[in-house]
C-alpha cells in the first residue's frame, strides 16, 4: 500500500506491563513502505531508568550497529527519546534526552540517563534512514509514547515537634526548631512558614531568609532563624520594622499541610503553635545556679540538672557532658524534659563512688541565644569568633 505525502498515522493502543501505557505510531512519505511486523519499538519496564529497544533490524545492521563509535547527536538522528510536555511534542527545538546506546538481546536499546518522572509522557521516535549503510533513503519512521501515570499522593510526614516547647517565650527568641516524622523536601520554604499576631494577621519578614536551609543530614529537622536584626537593639531593621514579637502580645507558628516531603507528598496536617511573649531576657545562661540531683553508686539512676531557665533544645542535649574524676567522659542517654529546663542523663554503666562534674561547653544557649559569659548583644562578628572556642565551665557534684 502507498502512502499520502502528507503525515499520517496508524494509531494502535498496546497495554503492556505496568505501567505504561504505549501507543504506537507509523509516520511515512510518498518513498517510504510500512511492513507490519518488520520493525518495532518495545519499552521495557523499570523504575529507574526509561529503556526502548527497537526489534527487527537484520543481523548485519545490529553487528554494525554493536561497532559504531558514535557521538550522542549521531545516535540521536538514529533513535530519539523525548520527554513531552503539554504541546512540546510539536516544538522542533523539543531536546532529545541523554542516555546510552548498545545492542542488547537482537535489537538497538537506549537507556535514559535519568528516571521517569510521574505524570509526564515520553515519546520516541526511530529513523531508519539513520542506520549504517542506508546511503540517505528515506523509509518509514516509528514513533512510539509512553505516559508514567501520576503518582497517588499518600500524605503521612507530620510535625512531630517544635521547640523551644514551652507556651511562653522571650520576645528576643532566636531560633526554632521543627522536627518532621520523615525527610523533607528542600527549597522554597519560607512559602510554607507563616508567623501570625494576635489577629490573624502575618507579620511581616520574620525570618532570617537563607539560601542555604538549615536542615540536619537526614533533613527531618529545620532550623528555623528568627532575623537577628529585629531582635539587636540599635540596628536598623529594629528601628524600621520593629521587634519581630513583642512582650504581652500572642502569636501562632504555622507549618502549611501544602509543604511537600521528601517524596512530594504534602503533609498530612498543619501544624499550629500559639504561644504568648514574655519580656526579653537578656542574661547570660550560669550553670552555678543549676540545681543538680545525684544519684546513688551502684545504681544506673538517672543525673538531673534543672536549669534556672530553658535552654536551646539542640544544644543542651549536646554540649553538656559528665565527666569522672579522671576526666573521662561518661557514656550515655540525654533527654530533655519540662519545656527544655530538666536536664536528664542515664549511664551505660553503674554509677561508681567518687567526685564528678558537668563539663558545659560556654557556647550553649538560653532561648535569646545568650552564651555563657555572652549575651546575644554583642558585636556580630565578635559573636561569631566566639563559636570556635573550645571553652567550658564545670559544675562539681558527688556520688555517693
């Protein structure tokens, strides 16, 4: 049968293994002949990476095919992968995808360099008159689509926590930390973190914006910065803007349910924190007025230490540590209890007989962000030098 010399097609709709679904097109001219079954695009399932093999090329053609040393817009011409969007697949300029080419089981394959991605449909199309030795003749093209289905969206990351946790908090806090029950994606979340007044109302530039988010390595926790230059007297975002949150007034912390995690799902909830402002705090944290309960030798009881004020949650749990009279440091569980202000560390092993001492690290934080000997006021770049200190200060205390 001959061919219009207009484009036309044959649309046959094949359902081969989940879960693609393929249509496959013969697109000819007035020089080219179809011959059901002489030539094919096969796609083959996986999740990681896009593979299309074309069958029914002759044993002479794959041989030469398996020798060819080709670059990629050679092999391009031969076979082409696209991935469509919307009208792209009639935009000349539409790029082919990056991948590899070989023989594999008697017929061409390609393999995209990357996944598929959910909802998108790709389109490949094979030129026969690409093949070696074909000397410019043209014949028919085939073009074969795919579409990935689009992902069902199961939201279950939450919230799990933010700190500091109490219901009051200084009007010159400095940080929050928000804890995720799974990963979270990166990139764009300050569109999903609103800080609201008493009225409803958004407050304006709350947060310290940074490109670089600061998310711990498993990205289940984010430090969320509130800008420091409306929380320094005498600076000029405090003098413009005013005081992020001020003494006397209630304000709430939103976490949009829209935030997607790490798999693009949105959370299951919204999270909402209400809390009311206190006056600011401006005093250096002093482990002396720690009140510290020592347990019994020979018992695995746990050490307490009730701080005179709450402590920045990461912090605490981290730059505190006992240690014996030889200096050896004690291995063991850290928690924090009662809004970040108890203190509790259980031993591995029993508790011996004989002088002890907390070792703090000066560096460790009240929820102002007032260091050891230091409060938040200071200098920036003084602030800054500080953090690189090793400095501690000891708390004794006795088992007996």
């Amino acid at each position: 049968m001959h061919w219009p010399a207009f484009l036309c097609c044959l649309r046959c709709l094949f359902v081969i293994a989940a879960p693609f679904v393929v249509c496959i097109d013969l697109i000819g001219d007035t020089q080219g002949r179809a011959k059901d079954g002489t030539l094919a695009i096969q796609w083959q399932k996986g999740s990681d990476r896009i593979v299309v093999d074309i069958t029914g090329l002759d044993a002479r053609q794959l041989k030469e095919l398996a020798r060819a040393k080709w670059e990629a817009a050679r092999w391009q011409q031969l076979l082409a992968v696209y991935a469509e969007q919307g009208d792209a697949a009639r935009d000349p300029w539409l790029p082919a995808m990056a991948g590899t080419y070989c023989v594999h089981n008697a017929a061409l394959r390609f393999e995209s360099q990357f996944p598929p991605q959910a909802g998108v449909q790709y389109r490949a199309v094979f030129r026969p008159e690409g093949l070696p030795r074909a000397n410019g003749v043209k014949s028919l093209s085939l073009s074969s689509t795919f579409r990935v289905p689009p992902r069902i969206s199961v939201p279950s990351t939450v919230v799990k926590a933010v700190f500091p946790s109490a219901d009051a908090l200084p009007e010159n806090l400095l940080k929050f930390y928000v804890h995720f029950s799974a990963p979270m994606s990166r990139g764009h979340i300050y569109d999903h973190i609103h800080l609201l007044d008493s009225g409803g109302q958004p407050v304006r530039l709350p947060f310290l914006e940074l490109d670089e988010e600061l998310w711990d390595a498993p990205m289940t926790r984010l430090t969320l910065l509130i800008d420091p230059g409306r929380i320094k007297r005498g600076v000029a975002p405090l003098e413009e803007l005013g005081p992020v949150l001020e003494t006397g007034k209630r304000f709430a912390l939103i976490i949009d349910k829209s935030w997607p995690d790490a798999n693009g799902d949105p959370l299951k909830a919204e999270f909402r924190k209400e809390f009311a402002v206190a006056p600011a705090d401006r005093e250096p944290p002093d482990p002396a007025r720690w009140a510290i309960v020592a347990p019994k030798a020979g018992t695995r009881d746990a050490l307490t230490a009730r701080f005179n004020e709450p402590m920045d949650h990461a912090l605490a749990r981290r730059v505190i540590q006992p240690v014996d009279a030889k200096g050896k440091a004690l291995s063991g569980e850290v928690t924090l209890a009662e809004h970040e202000q108890l203190w509790t560390f259980v031993p591995e092993k029993s508790w011996g007989p004989g002088s002890y001492r907390l070792s703090v690290q000066t560096t460790i934080e009240d929820l102002a962000g007032n260091n050891i000997g230091k409060p938040f006021e200071v200098d920036l770049f003084e602030g800054v030098k500080r953090r690189f200190t090793n400095s501690t200060v000891n708390v004794p205390f006795e088992i007996r």
